[in-house]
C-alpha cells in the first residue's frame, strides 16, 4: 500500500512525521509525495496560529480529492486540540491527536479492517510517566543533518499560546535513548544532529540529577567522531552558565542559539506571562555575545499583542536595534480560543500588525546584513550538503550561515575549514 505525508507547523511535526515513515515502512508501505495518488494520506497539523488551523484543513481536503476512496488521517497539534473542527469534514475517516500520534500505524490497519466510512476521532490524555518513544532509523540519507527529538511538552502557559494544551505536560526521552539515536544516525551519514523539543530546554526536568548540560556533556564524551550538534529554540531563563561554558569551550557544539524574546516592552511581557523581563534579556544576549566570539543569536518578537501600544512597540525597535541578534522571526499575534490572551481586549488592528511587522523585518535585514560583514575574513566551520555547480558546493556553517563553496574536489557530507570572502560566500537566507 502506499502512503503520503502532509506536514505542517515546526520541527518537532517534522521529526515525528519521519519517525511515522520509518514505522509504515516497516509494515510495508511504500512512502510516495503527498501529490500523487495514495492509499493513505497523513495530514500532520498545526494550530499555533489561526492560518495554521487554515492550511492544515485545506491539506486534509486536497487529499480528500485527490483519491476520495483513500484512507485519510489527521493527526497532531489541530486534531489535539480541536478534533470536532477536523471530523466535520467530509470525506475524513481519522482524526488522532498527538496523545495517539505514535499509534497511528496500528489505528489505520484497525480503521481499514473494519472496512466502515464513519470518522473515527482518538484524543485522550498525555502519560506524562511514559517517556519518548526512541526512532529506529533504518533507511540510509542523502540528508547530512538530522533531528532528533529530546524532549515533548511546555507548561509555561504563556498567554498567547495554545501549545501546552496541544503537546501536554514534558516529557523527556531518557539519555541512553538520545545516545543510541545520534550513534544510529551517524552510521547513516548524518553529520549535523539538531536537538529538539517543544521546550528543549527543560530537557530532563523529569528525570532526576540530568539536565540539558549534561546531556550535550553525555554526547560528546561517550560518542566520538566527526559530527557536530547544534541546539533548536531555547528559552532565556533555561541559557545556564554551563551552557554557556560548553558552548565557548566546545567546538562540536555550534556556535547558535534561538533565544525567544517576544516583546521588548515589560508591561507586554507580563501580559504575555514571560518569565524575564527586557533587562534580562540584554544582559543575557551581551554576556553571550561577549563570551563567544561569531555566535549567531537569533530570536522570535511577535507584534500586534492585545493592548501593546505604539510606545511598547518603539520599546521592543529600541531593544533590537541595540541587541547583538543575527536574525529576527518576526511573528504578528493571532488570537487563539482557549488562551488567556483571547479574551483580552484591546486587540490591535491587523493593519497596524502588519506596519510594525514590516518595519521589525526590516531592521532584520539590516542586523543579518551587519553580522556577516563582520565575519567576512573570518574562518568558520562549514558542512557541505549539496553539489550546486561545477566545483560549487552549498553548505551551512556552525554559526548559522548558509554559504557557496569552491572546490576542484567532491566535499559533499564533509565539515571543512571556509573563511567568507577568500573561498566562500554568504548567502543569507538559510532554508
């Protein structure tokens, strides 16, 4: 039988989608794209925005097309949270949250067994004592960097957001576990493991005497070799003085981080529920900034919260404008039922959402243009992935950097030495 994957929102849907290919795989599908004809289709969804919710549906009904006799499942973040939405349309026969994710294998060989038409809805509630359930990697990748999730959950309820009802309570995936997948993944030609998590950072916080720090210790004592790792999201009371003392002192651990800062207003922050105040987060980032040479910081700022006014907001253009980041995410709030945030009033104008987006994106470019000036001449580690040309690799540097190469020699999958402007290029954007 064959089947094909939607998958929307971050890159913990996309490590979990992957893990779900391997296990149909191992039954005997056949993995096909999502635009050709299948047996089964997956729609992994979002729900951290209301245009999330939309193109989530909107995948579930161009699979429905394009072989309504075809077995069609949503699963994830949208199917957790508002399953009712998702079995309403028709034509849909599963509907399975993230609780179920895992399962979703067995649940489709049960539906088609069954051989009924009727919609199936399977949302229940986290085990918050079960753990992660390891990836068994099998196939061999062109990829050279890899995901590996360390970690699910969030309970810092932050205003705006619907992820906690989405994911549940943490749960960590035991260090034995992280080990043995780096080791796998290394065996199939990774070079570059991401660690990942919903909030990476309180990795562990479920397991006694272990922590993030230790972790990435773990890895690099126990697992030899030429790799690198590099961190995804991490939030700035979870920036440990340990951390920092690995990062500055490591150099398998990349030299990035993604330290959300979401608005540079404190009255805002306390309405959004962040935990730090715009004080902290400029001492954080200059105390990084001055300990780690060439470290990209990259960050999240929403605009457009209920009630921020035009003064926070030159607030959060001042802060960045000082702050020492390589790159902004700039989001623009979009109201979530069920959060506290939805039912404050004072909702900005979406005009005026979309103004200050432009203007903080903007500045984005003059702070990603600033950082790679500042490195020009500088040498950086560099892991070639793909071959764009004669003698013309493309790669991405452990600072963040997305760069061409030149070389006379096949360097694909290898992490080589490159100084920007003698024999490399920036090119921005990483994609």
């Amino acid at each position: 039988m064959r089947v094909a994957f939607h998958t929307l929102g971050c890159k913990v849907n996309q490590v979990e989608t992957e893990q779900l290919k391997e296990e149909f795989m191992g039954r005997g599908y056949q993995v096909v794209d999502f635009k050709r004809e299948a047996d089964v289709y997956i729609i992994n969804t979002c729900t951290v925005t209301h245009i999330s919710d939309r193109k989530s549906r909107s995948a579930i009904r161009r699979a429905i097309r394009q072989n309504p006799g075809a077995v069609t499942a949503a699963v994830g973040c949208l199917a957790q949270v508002n399953p009712e939405q998702l079995a309403a349309i028709e034509g849909i026969n599963l509907v399975v949250g993230n609780d179920q994710k895992e399962n979703l294998p067995s649940l489709i060989e049960e539906y088609l067994a069954a051989q009924s038409n009727a919609a199936r809805v399977y949302r229940g509630f986290f085990d918050s004592a079960s753990g992660l359930k390891s990836v068994n990697y099998s196939r061999p990748h062109k990829r050279t960097r890899g995901f590996i999730k360390i970690q699910d959950g969030c309970e810092n309820n932050c205003s705006y957001c619907i992820v906690p009802q989405a994911r549940g309570p943490v749960r960590s995936k035991k260090p034995l576990q992280v080990l043995a997948e780096i080791e796998k993944m290394l065996e199939l030609g990774y070079r570059e493991m991401v660690l990942t998590g919903i909030h990476t950072g309180l990795y562990a916080n479920d397991i006694p005497d272990w922590d993030l720090s230790r972790l990435i210790k773990e890895i690099f004592e126990q697992i030899k070799g030429e790799y690198r790792i590099r961190l995804s999201s991490i939030e700035p009371m979870e920036v440990s003085r340990p951390l920092i003392e690995i990062l500055a002192t490591e150099d398998r651990l990349c030299r990035h981080l993604h330290i959300p800062l979401q608005n540079g207003s404190d009255q805002v922050l306390k309405a959004m529920n962040r935990r730090y105040n715009s004080r902290y987060y400029r001492e954080l980032l200059q105390n990084v900034w001055e300990q780690i040479p060439g470290i990209a910081l990259t960050t999240d700022i929403m605009v457009g919260f209920p009630g921020e006014s035009e003064n926070d907001f030159k607030q959060s253009v001042s802060l960045l404008q000082d702050l020492p980041v390589y790159e902004l995410h700039v989001f623009t709030y979009s109201l979530r039922p069920g959060t506290a945030a939805a039912d404050m009033t004072e909702q900005v104008d979406e005009r005026e959402k979309h103004r200050r987006s432009q203007l903080l994106l903007e500045i984005g470019r003059e702070k990603k243009k600033s950082f790679i000036q500042k490195l020009d001449g500088v040498p950086m580690q560099v892991l070639i992935e793909k071959k764009i040309g004669s003698n013309l690799y493309q790669g991405l540097s452990d600072n963040y950097l997305s760069v061409q190469v030149h070389s006379s020699k096949d360097i694909t999958g290898q992490l080589i030495t490159s100084t920007l402007g003698i024999d490399s290029i920036a090119l921005g954007d990483y994609k």
